[in-house]
C-alpha cells in the first residue's frame, strides 16, 4: 500500500513540476535513469536516457530558462509551453515505473496532462498578472521562483514521493488562498 502510494505521489509530483518547467523534470528524470537505479524507466520511456534525447533536452531548458525570465517573450513561451507541459507531465506520469504497473497506461498519461495542464494553466493565468502589476521587473524573480519549485518537487518526487504528497496538497490550499483573497479585494474595488 505505502509503495502503491509513494509511486502514485510520485508521479503526481513530476507530472504538477512538469507543469512548470517542461524540461526541468525530464531531464532530471533521464538523468536519474541512466546514472542511477533510482529510477527504472520502462519501454518506451526507457528512450528518455539516450545522450541525444538527454542533449535535445538540456538545449531546451536553457531555451525555456532565458526566455521565461523576459517580458513579453514569457507569455509567448507560455502559449507554446501549453501543449509541451502537459505532454511532459503525462510522459512522466506513465514513465514512473511503479504506477505503470499499477495503473493502466493510457489514465497514467492522461492523469499526468491533467495535472501539468492545469499546473501551466495556473502559471500562464498568474504570469501576465505578475508582468503587469511590476512592469516585468518581478518576472526573473517569479520565473526563478518557479524553477526552484519545480526543481525541488522533482527531487522530492523521486526520493521522498510520500512528501510530495503534502507539499502539492499545500500547493492547491495556498493557490485556493490566493486566488480567494484576489476575488476580494477584486469585488471590493468594485
């Protein structure tokens, strides 16, 4: 039951930091895979560890750094990141060898794109709001602040998958706070 768990939290972990940072995540996850025994990537995700996939990877995370730091060139990154997020998180979802066994392939990817679809939604939404009310100057700021999250819950993912739990149920209660408290103060300027 606690491996069934800590697979499952782990696969909601990578697939929510995927919806922050696509790449991040991945590369992390082939990384692991092919150095370690950590992570065990099975057929047809085992093509993630492969020194050019690991390369097309770490190219576009230094792409997605530079660009999601700048305003303007972030949201355009966030219109295009819209279909790469949620396809990341699902194929880390079904990657995780632990839930794949336990869970059939197709809800796997499709958990893993909802989860990373409305991570990204969320971010997308919260972004613009941020560049507007700073003048961008908060966007290396916010978007570091990202990269850091998303860094962290994959770490945490793989090694402690039952933390992940309750750092993405903290997550959704302070998102909730705050989209609440931004309700408010909405409807009483109004």
């Amino acid at each position: 039951m606690i491996e069934a768990l800590s697979g499952i939290f782990g696969a909601f972990g990578l697939s929510a930091s995927a919806g922050l940072n696509a790449y991040l995540p991945l590369l992390i996850v082939a990384l692991v895979a092919r150095f370690s025994n950590l992570i065990t990537l099975n057929s047809p995700y085992h093509h993630l560890t492969s020194g050019w996939v690991i390369l097309v990877i770490a190219v576009l995370l230094v792409i997605e750094l530079f660009a999601d730091r700048i305003a303007g060139l972030d949201t355009a990154n966030d219109i295009l990141q819209t279909f790469i997020r949620p396809a990341a998180g699902a194929i880390l979802f079904a990657a995780s060898s632990s839930v794949i066994s336990d869970i059939h392939p197709v809800l796997a990817l499709i958990c893993g794109l909802i989860v990373a679809g409305g991570v990204h939604a969320t971010k997308a939404t919260v972004r613009p709001v941020v560049t507007g009310a700073s003048g961008g100057l908060l966007n290396p700021v916010v978007s570091t602040a990202e990269d850091i999250l998303a860094l962290v819950l994959t770490v945490v993912s793989i090694l402690i998958p039952l933390l992940t739990g309750f750092l993405l149920g903290a997550l959704c209660v302070g998102a909730i706070w705050w989209l609440r408290r931004r309700r408010r103060r909405k409807a009483q300027s109004h």
